[in-house]
C-alpha cells in the first residue's frame, strides 16, 4: 500500500509540469510575435526609386518639332509658272515675191511737191479673193476697215499671175492722211480673219519721215 501511495503522487505531479511548461512555451511563443510586430512597425519605409517618373526622351520632342516644320518650297512650282506664261508671237514672215516699196524711201512731212510712189505687189500665189486689210505701224487706223478681196481692193492682175497696186502721192499728204511723225514706220498687208480681224502677214514695206 505504501509503495503505490509514492506511485499515485508521481502521477499526480507529472501533468501539473507539463501543463506550466506547456504554458510558458505558449507565452513565449506570444511574446516573441509581440516583438516581431512591434519592431516591424518602426521601420521606416524604404525609398521608392522605381516611382520615379522617367524622364522625357529629346529625341520624341525634336522629332515632332522637326515634322510639323513644312518643307520649303520647291523650284518647281517656279517653273512651272514660268512654263504656264505664254510667249510672245512671233511675227509671220512675209510669202516670196509679196512686197510693199516706197519711193523714195526717205520723205519729209513737209514735203508737198515731190511725188512719193508707193506699190504693192502680191504672188501669182495670192488668190484673188483672199480677204485682206492695211496695217500702219501694227494699227488698222483709228477708223477701223472693213476686209476686202485682193480683187477689189484696187490689185490688178499681172501678165505672170502676181497682183500689183501703185499710187502716187507726196509726204505731206501721206502724213496727213496717216498722222506719220518723224522716224521709220511699216505698211503692211495681212489676212483678215473670219471675225474681221487682222491675220497672216501677207506683204510689208517700211520707209522714214525724216523732218
């Protein structure tokens, strides 16, 4: 009985031991986890350098500056308006054989008595109803003409085919009919067109008013 009375109280001591050890290695275990927080949360937060913004790359923004920039003009559009002017005419040579001869070729205005011949000759080439007018110094005149056939414009018929007209005045009175002044002036011949107006150079002489 008295040996396993000393059996009962062993027992009885055994869990009370484990139980306290139990407990402080609880507590332990809580006391570490308080420490580890508490040291954790006075950290100070470390610097963000990966926020940075990133900065702008010079060649995006010289790239755009340089594209919008617009490119200067080209000699082209130059040539092309200098293409685009027309040129000026090129005055038509009179046809072989037509002619216009003063004589003299040399007059005065002032001049009433010498007599001044002028004749005008056109190529049996020249058909007898070609519509001609009379040109003085590139004008018609400030009257105007009407177009009339080589025929009836005062032209005869030559032996050889070719057509001849010749008057004789003097320079008084052909500066007076015309309004010469001194210098070199031209008579001409040329075609008249279906509207009327002058054409074709068909003849052309040229003389000087002297004073």
């Amino acid at each position: 009985m008295g040996s396993g009375t000393g059996i009962s109280r062993r027992s009885a001591a055994t869990p009370g031991s484990r139980t306290g050890a139990r407990l402080g290695v609880a507590l332990g275990v809580a006391l570490l986890a308080a420490a580890c927080s508490s040291s954790t949360a006075t950290f100070l937060p470390t610097p963000i350098y990966a926020s940075s913004p990133t900065p702008a790359q010079p060649t995006v923004t010289v790239g755009a500056t340089q594209a919008a920039t617009p490119a200067p003009a080209t000699p082209t559009a130059a040539a092309a308006t200098q293409a685009a002017t027309p040129a000026p005419a090129t005055p038509t040579a009179a046809a072989a054989g037509n002619s216009i001869v003063f004589s003299p070729a040399s007059f005065s205005c002032a001049d009433s008595k010498t007599p001044l011949t002028i004749t005008w000759t056109l190529a049996a080439t020249t058909s007898g109803d070609l519509q001609i007018l009379y040109e003085w110094d590139g004008s018609l005149g400030q009257g105007g003409q009407a177009p009339r056939a080589v025929s009836a414009a005062g032209f005869t018929m030559q032996s050889d085919g070719s057509w001849q007209q010749t008057e004789s005045t003097t320079g008084a009175d052909l500066c007076s009919n015309l309004g010469l002044k001194t210098g070199s002036h031209t008579w001409s011949v040329v075609q008249a067109q279906s509207d009327g107006t002058p054409g074709t150079l068909v003849a052309q002489g040229s003389f000087t008013v002297t004073p």
